[in-house]
C-alpha cells in the first residue's frame, strides 16, 4: 500500500505494467485520462495456494478504487515529517483493497467460472457455522483448481456491507430472535448496500467482453454484473455448508430470492 505514495516505486510498477488504471468500461487508461481512472490494479502476483491438499499457482491482483486513493495521495502530499502513524492510520481507514484471484489460464478461457465472494471474517477465517461463507469460499477454489477461472474477493463487503463491528451486534440482534436482516435494519443500516461495480470493471479488463459462469445463488450479484456490462453465460448454484447452526440464516436468505 506504501508504494502508493513512494514516486520511485509507483513508476517503477507502471513501467513494468504492475500498476495500471482502468475507467468504468474496464479499459485501461492513462492516469490523466479525462474521464477520471476508476480503478487502480496491480499484478499479477505469483501465488502459490493449496487447494484439497495439492499446491496450484494462482494470480493475485489487488485493485482498489481511485476515489479512495485520491484521498490518501492528497494527504500524503501534506504529511510531515513526524507523522508518520496519522498518515498510516488514515491509509488503513480509507483504502479498502479488493483482490482477484485467478488461474494462470483466466484471461484464455471462454467462459470462466468466477466467484465473487463478500468478505466474511467470521466465516472465512475463524470457520463459524452461523453462515456458510467459508465453505462457499473453499468450494469456489476447489471449482477454479479443476476447471480454471477466479475469485473476486470483495473485502468491503463484511456483513453485506456494514462492517466487522456492526455485524458482531446484528449476532446479538439475531440471538434474540430477529433474521439478519431485520437485524441491519435494527441499526439503520440497509439490509443489504453491497456493490459489485469495481468487481464488473476488473473483469471486463481482463476478459475483453468474454462471458462469465458465476458461481452465485444470489440474485443481486447477477442483476449488478450485467447492469456493469460483465455478461454472464450462466448461472451455477453455489450451495454448501448448510447445518443446524445455520437453518434459519438460509431461510432468511432464502426468502429473499436467493436460490437455495
């Protein structure tokens, strides 16, 4: 993230191609270009992961909103010496990078399978069972291992889109007997204020229009990628991880029009 605002390092990736920016059609851009970039992504970045017990090679590009990086650049610019832990703190508050995560072959293929996956803490690290997002998560990289395709990790989008801290008190909410729903609503929140725009920028780039098989029960997912221009040549169910400690969450979800 630091290299954001080192001039030497910056133009040491743009010359190599690691740091490019794209505009809202997923073209890539000068970063003067008129229209405003829209996204700044970097990579590849070689990353070898283990998946089922075997090691594959994935390529990792973190990319992030030229909005926010805006923000921080322009602070950076008033930074003194001295303040070095303001400046960092503000970088950690105001950047939110996002990663994708794909098979060496993505760009190839015609039809990819691609999971967009919303960030869930509790599930994806500490292995919770009120929902099924890290079983999710593990079933999209055991799809993409076999077959080729992505990941698009969306690291803003905890609790659909409220945060880590506020979605810790809609477990209190729900442990009293409202629906994770009900519970965001409970704190003035929406229900559901996820956007998977900067997702459908990235894949543009990288697919130049080629469709997608995105691996999803959620209809919101589908309708935003499209509206963004990402076609998607189909639409696989991405159902697992249901148990008792979660029946209620996925009736909820359910309920909702997600196809489970």
């Amino acid at each position: 993230m630091f290299s954001y605002v080192d001039p030497k390092i910056r133009k040491r990736l743009e010359k190599s191609d690691k740091l490019i920016f794209l505009n809202q059609d997923g073209e890539q851009v000068d970063e003067n270009y008129a229209g405003a970039p829209v996204i700044s992504l970097m990579g590849p970045i070689p990353m070898p992961v283990t998946v089922k017990g075997g090691e594959i090679l994935l390529h990792w590009y973190p990319f992030v909103r030229r909005v926010e990086l805006r923000q921080v650049l322009d602070t950076a610019n008033q930074v003194q010496d001295g303040h070095k832990e303001a400046f960092r703190f503000l970088i950690q508050e105001h950047m939110s990078v996002n990663s994708l995560l794909a098979t060496p072959n993505f760009a190839q293929l015609e039809a990819p399978l691609v999971r967009i996956h919303s960030c869930c803490m509790t599930g994806d690290v500490f292995g919770s069972m009120r929902c099924e997002c890290g079983p999710q998560l593990e079933m999209a990289f055991d799809a993409i291992a076999m077959d080729g395709g992505a990941v698009v990790y969306m690291s803003s989008h905890e609790g659909r889109g409220i945060g880590l801290w506020a979605k810790a008190v809609t477990y209190l909410l729900q442990d009293e007997g409202q629906d994770t729903y009900q519970a965001n609503v409970s704190l003035g929140l929406p229900e559901d204020s996820r956007d998977f725009s900067d997702a459908a920028v990235v894949l543009k780039y990288m697919l130049k229009g080629k469709p997608i098989r995105l691996m999803s029960n959620n209809p919101l997912k589908f309708e935003q990628l499209q509206q963004a221009g990402q076609p998607i040549q189909e639409e696989i169910r991405h159902v697992t991880g249901i148990s008792k400690h979660n029946e209620r969450y996925m009736h909820s979800k359910k309920e909702k029009g997600h196809k489970i």
